[in-house]
C-alpha cells in the first residue's frame, strides 16, 4: 500500500506537485496519467526522497521511505531506463544494487532469466537498447521481490512482444499481492494493463477510480444503428429526450448515432415501431478520449493543429 | 554500512577505465625509473636520495590520476543518472560519500605502496646493474618517512577529489579543479593575498605545503613541517568532503 498525503514540490517559483494526495492498493495495478510536465514524474522520485518535498508524507505500508533499511526490498524502482554506467555490465549493475541491499548473487540470476537478459547480461550497456535498459530497469526493480513497484513510462522503447510481457508481468505481480504504480503515455496499454488510475494535471490530483469509472464519467455512450427505417426509430428516441446525429447524409443516410438513452431502449424502440435491425452497437469512447476530455485545462505543452 | 561499502567497491572494479587509470598510475613511475636508470650518463654518482626524490615526485603523477579516478567514479554518477539509483537504494546519502572515501582510501593505498616501491626496485636494480650502489637507508635518507608521507598525501588528494566532485558534480570541471588547483589556483591564491599585503602567503597554501612535505627533505615545509603540513591538508580535504557531504543532503538528486 503506498499512501500519498498533502505532496508540495517547488522549482523556484513553479509548484510542480501541488498538495497531491492519493493511494495505491496492494493487488491492484495503478496507472498514473498526466499530460507532459504535469508532474509524474518528480511525485514519484518525491515518493523515495530523491527530489526533497516541500511539503507532505509518503508512506510505503505505513512507513518512508527513507525509514526502509533494505528498501529494494520493499519498493521496487524504475525511474529511468537509461540511469545505467555505459561501460558496465548488465550484471555487474544488478550485483551493485544487490549488494547495497544484501541481496543475494542467486538472485541476480534469477531476475536476469526473468526478463530475459541472461544471455547478454555481460555486455556493456552501452550496447544494450532501450528496449534491453527497460528490461534490465525491471530486473533492477525486482531484484528484491518488493511488495511495492513504482515504474515510470516502463514500455517506453519495447517492441510490442515487449509491451505484452511487461502487460503480462504487472499484471502477475499484482495477482501476487503487490502495490503496482506504473506511469505510461500509452493509453490505449494502460487501459489494458491498469485496473485503478491517478490522474493530475499542472501536479494537483484530477481523479483517483478505477478505469472503468474513469471512462464512464468522462465520456459519453452512444449507440449506433442502421435500419431502413431509421428516420422512425430516430423520431421515438428524440421523444424520449435523446440527442440524434445521422451519420452522413441525413436525406439518404440510414445509419445513425444516438446518445442519452441507453441499448436496450434502442433496441425496445425499434421493436415498437416495427424497424428492422441491421446494426445495433454501443459505442464506448476510449481512454484516451476521457483522458484527453479531462486534462483539456491542465496542458503544460500544448501542439499546434495539423493543417 | 558494509553493504555500501561492497557495492561501491563492485561499482569502482566493473568499469574498465578506472583499472587504465590505475595501470597508468602504476607504469608511469616505474617507466619514468627504468629510464632514468637506463639512460643515466653517470650512474655511479646516483645515490639513494636521488632515486627516492625521483620516485616521490614522478609518483605525484599517479596520485593526481588517482585523484581524478575518485572525482570520475562520483560525477559520472551525476552525468548517467546512476546517483539517483545509488540513492534509492542507500537513502542514507552520507553512506554513499563515506563509502566512496573509504575505497578510495583503500585502493589508493594500496596503488600507491605498489607504485612507490615497484619504482623504487626498477630504478634502483637497473642503476645498480650500471656500476651504481644504491641500497634502501643509504646517505641517511628517510625512505620510509617519504613513503608514509606520499600515502598520505594519496589519501588526502583522494578526499580533496571526492570533495570537490560532490560540490561541483561535473566530471570535466572537477577534474580540471583537482588537477589546476596546485598548479594554478593555489599560485593565483598566493599572488593575490601577497599583493594584499600577506607576507610568505604561499607557505599557506595546504595542497603544494603538502606536496612538498614528501620530499626527503624534511625540512622543506616551510611553516609547518611534514606532519603540519599534511595535517593542515587533510584538515581542508576532509572540510570539503563534509560542505560536499552537506550539499548533497540538501539537493535533489
């Protein structure tokens, strides 16, 4: 469990965390989502006392950070793929994090197979890719079996086999128990991989759900029909307050989007007034979409539009 | 403590240019020795002395690349990245620093003992070969305390390094700092303070009074003496070790 309170942190005169507060339950895999620079990332070097807080209390079941005499032991880090010596070896930089915190040579091995390094485990890291540095990032994070794991942008430079089996292993280390908090750009993956969501924007707390109720509450439900009767069937749903939008041209369209009401009322509509059914689907709008509805305000960096 | 210890002792030994700064450190002397030897016009009037004060001074060599070997293992932790996950896992941050002095320490000891006395046989073997009589204790001269003296100011630069590292954080400027700072800055200092009226005001200076404490001379400090004059050093280094210590507590990694 990891239990964030009241987290304030200042560059100058810019609040790059702003009285953030949220948890993380164990057993879960928690995404946390915010646009770029909205403070992501220093809330997690905050979380292990990297960067000094101004204000606030992080606790890792019950206790900080800096309180954890072994604490690659009980939270495992992956803050930056590329924090790695490009002259040493992949083992050679898990064996030094390991003996900093007396962990075992074995067990070095063992993450190593785990994420599938064993085989070039030592060359140098300079030859490594950042697709190979993330899995080493992940070893390192392990290395300690912890019941908490925090990682930052994790599929960052992973093929997509590689996106699978860091899907896959986030989700194994939840089902044994684990607080996973994990950060990622890629919505349409953390929609796959997370069950809760952290959102901020500008470092204050936006929301703190599931994803599912992040999705329902930011976004609206449509159905989609097409029926050779679909002027009828439109007709009914606006007398039942919907709200209607034909799908091209409304003179020969027979497709339509309907949102306000629910499927089942389309469908029980339909069979009312008589209308053949060639489609019927609720359209649910995506990660992303909500994600993109809330942060609208909360944008450090904003692109130009594409002419 | 010992867990930090160990592994900065697997971070100094996995990369390999510090194993070239240390062969360097070592040949360079002993090099230097077998040419003086080799090639000396008149080898049967070179004494003891001689050879000490040779091996001495050339080994200032090997302690400055120690020195920089220090100042690179902690800045390139700052330039990779790698001082945010040494701080993870040992969030007591004076551990880190401490550990790091105390390998350093060990390793340059160790690196210096070979250094001096592989210099030392190598000259010496070769002069002697070529009609010279040299033997350790002869004319009198106090090999043993110009041994000692060069140990300590090994460790006394390894902690200015480690010092000066951890303030600046740079690898380039740091080096540059540890290696200008006897050569120039200490100079400049000592122009400066006699221009404003400070009489014998480079007999102040700690790192070239320590410097010259390991003469066999042991009279050439001109203020302080051998163990004044590294005691004064050693009170500096260590003074930016702790200012190094307590800025990095304060910042954010």
């Amino acid at each position: 469990m990891i239990e964030v309170d009241g987290l304030t942190k200042r560059f100058g005169r810019h609040v790059a965390v702003d009285n953030l507060s949220f948890t993380v339950a164990p057993g879960r895999v928690t995404g946390f989502l915010g646009p770029n620079g909205s403070g992501k990332s220093t809330t997690m070097r905050c979380m292990v006392g990297l960067d000094h807080s101004e204000s606030g209390t992080v606790r890792f079941d019950g206790v900080p950070y800096r309180s954890i005499s072994r604490p690659l032991s009980s939270v495992g880090l992956l803050l930056d793929a590329s924090y790695v010596h490009p002259a040493r070896s992949g083992r050679n930089h898990l064996r030094w994090l390991a003996a900093a915190n007396r962990i075992g040579k074995d067990r070095v091995e063992e993450v190593l197979a785990l994420v599938g390094l064993a085989e070039v485990a030592d060359k140098r890291l300079k030859n490594y890719s950042l697709g190979m540095k993330q899995r080493l990032g992940l070893a390192a994070a392990l290395l300690g079996d912890p019941a908490t794991v925090i990682l930052d942008e994790p599929a960052n430079g992973l093929d997509p086999e590689g996106i699978r089996w860091i899907r896959d292993m986030l989700r194994f280390l939840a089902s044994q128990g684990r607080a996973v908090l994990v950060s990622s750009h890629q919505l349409s993956e953390m929609s796959l991989m997370a069950e809760d969501l952290v959102v901020i924007g500008r470092g204050r707390l936006i929301d703190q759900c599931s994803v599912h109720e992040f999705v329902r509450r930011n976004t609206t439900s449509r159905v989609r029909v097409r029926s050779p009767q679909v002027g009828e069937i439109l007709r009914q749903a606006r007398l039942l307050g919907a709200t209607v939008e034909y799908v091209g041209d409304s003179a020969v369209s027979d497709t339509a989007m309907i949102s306000g009401v629910s499927i089942v009322t389309v469908g029980e509509t339909s069979a009312k007034v008589g209308a053949v059914l060639h489609e019927l689907t609720e359209v649910t709008e995506s990660l992303e979409d909500a994600f993109l509805a809330v942060t609208a305000d909360e944008q450090e960096y904003r692109s130009g539009g594409v002419a | 403590m010992i867990a930090a210890l160990q592994a900065e002792w697997i971070k100094v030994r996995t990369v390999r240019v510090h194993w070239v700064l240390v062969i360097i450190a070592v040949a360079f002397p002993t090099l230097v020795a077998a040419l003086v030897g080799m090639f000396n016009p008149d080898p049967q009037w070179v004494y003891s002395r001689n050879v000490i004060d040779l091996v001495s001074g050339v080994s200032v060599v090997s302690l400055l690349l120690l020195a920089s070997l220090w100042v690179i293992s902690l800045t390139s932790e700052y330039s990779h990245g790698t001082i945010r996950v040494t701080y993870a896992a040992v969030p007591a941050r004076w551990k880190v620093l401490v550990s790091k002095a105390i390998v350093g320490t060990l390793v340059t000891l160790l690196v210096m003992a070979v250094t001096f006395w592989l210099a030392w046989f190598v000259g010496s073997t070769i002069l002697n070969g070529r009609g010279a009589s040299i033997g350790l204790g002869d004319d009198g001269v106090d090999a043993g305390g110009v041994f000692v003296s060069l140990l300590a100011l090994a460790v006394i630069v390894s902690w200015f390094a480690l010092g000066l590292g951890a303030i600046i954080r740079n690898s380039p400027a740091s080096v540059v700092v540890v290696l200008l700072w006897p050569l120039l800055i200490e100079n400049l200092v000592a122009l400066a303070l006699t221009l404003a009226g400070v009489e014998s005001a480079s007999k102040w200076m700690p790192y070239q009074q320590a410097i010259q404490a390991v003469s066999s001379d042991d009279s050439s400090p001109d203020v302080l003496g051998r163990p004044g004059a590294q005691l004064y050093f050693g009170v500096v280094a260590l003074g930016l070790l702790l200012i190094g210590a307590v800025l990095d507590r304060r910042r954010d990694a």
